[in-house]
C-alpha cells in the first residue's frame, strides 16, 4: 500500500510540473518571435514525453497487477521461497536456484504467461530490473494474445458500463 500512495503522489507532482512547464511553454510560444517560439515548443516536448513515459509505467503496472490477482486466484502466484541472510537479504545462491529453475519452466513451456511472469518475479529477486522487465512485458502480451487480456477488459468495461 506504501509504494501505491508513493507512487500516486510522484505521479501528482509529475503531472503539476507538466502543466507548469506546459503553460510556459505556451507562453514563450504566444511571445511570438522566432526564438522563443523555438524555445517554447522545445518546452513542450519535455511534458509531452514526460506525459507518455508515465502513462506507459502506470499501464504496466496496472497490467502486472492484474496477472498477479489472476495468477493468485488460480494458487499459483510464487511464494517467498528464498533463503535470506540474517540481515533479512535474499541469498544469491538461493535467487540463482530459483531463478534457474524458473528459466527451465519458462524454456519448457514458453507459450505460458504464468511461466514468464514467475521468472520475472525470479529476475527481480535476483536483482536484475531490465530482464524483470522485459519477462514481465513478455508474460503481460502473451496474456493478452491468448484471449485474456483486451477482451477482458473491454468485457468487464461492457459489464460495468451496462449496469
């Protein structure tokens, strides 16, 4: 619960200073001359990249969010099987063990979101974000692509749209 308020309140601020620099932008334009014309628009880029970056991370989140209710519901969200140290660290021996295993399910059967979306959840415990990230992004289109993930929110949009 902690990292959602975080997250939603660095979202908030984000999209204040978005329209802050968005509305000097907008001033610098209506100056008119050739330079801060330039500069304005240049200004506006920097909210508008900002804007898509966050819209990107939030849809992400949301989608492995929603995998990882699914993949609760069907009792096959991973459990905290790693070995920590006394400090409460994870072991590294312990995430390469679990992480080799998860790989050779993953390999084993690489048609299987639940299959990418523990080996991200492995990724992560073994501290390596970019792979976490793109197993995640994996295992999130495989979802959608085997008739799970659009379709579903379209119908449960339909559903809650109806009522």
């Amino acid at each position: 619960m902690r990292a959602k308020i975080t997250y939603f309140t660095l979202a908030a601020v984000l999209l204040a200073y978005f329209a802050l620099a968005g509305s000097r932008g907008v001033l610098l334009i209506a100056q008119g001359t050739p330079v801060t014309v330039v500069f304005g628009l240049a200004v506006l880029v920097l909210p508008l990249i900002g804007l898509w970056f966050l819209w990107r991370t939030t849809r992400f989140a949301r989608d492995a969010e929603r995998l990882s209710r699914e993949l609760e519901a069907e009792g096959g969200l991973p459990v905290d099987e790693l070995r920590r140290t006394p400090s409460g660290r994870v072991d590294r021996d312990s995430a390469d063990e679990v992480f080799a295993r998860r790989k050779a399910e993953a390999e084993a059967a690489p048609d299987d979101w639940r299959n990418w979306f523990r080996l991200a959840v492995a990724y992560r415990d073994a501290r390596d974000t970019p792979r976490a990230r793109k197993a995640m992004q994996h295992a999130i289109s495989l979802h959608e692509s085997s008739g799970h993930g659009s379709s579903t929110r379209a119908a449960g949009r339909r559903t809650a749209g109806s009522g």
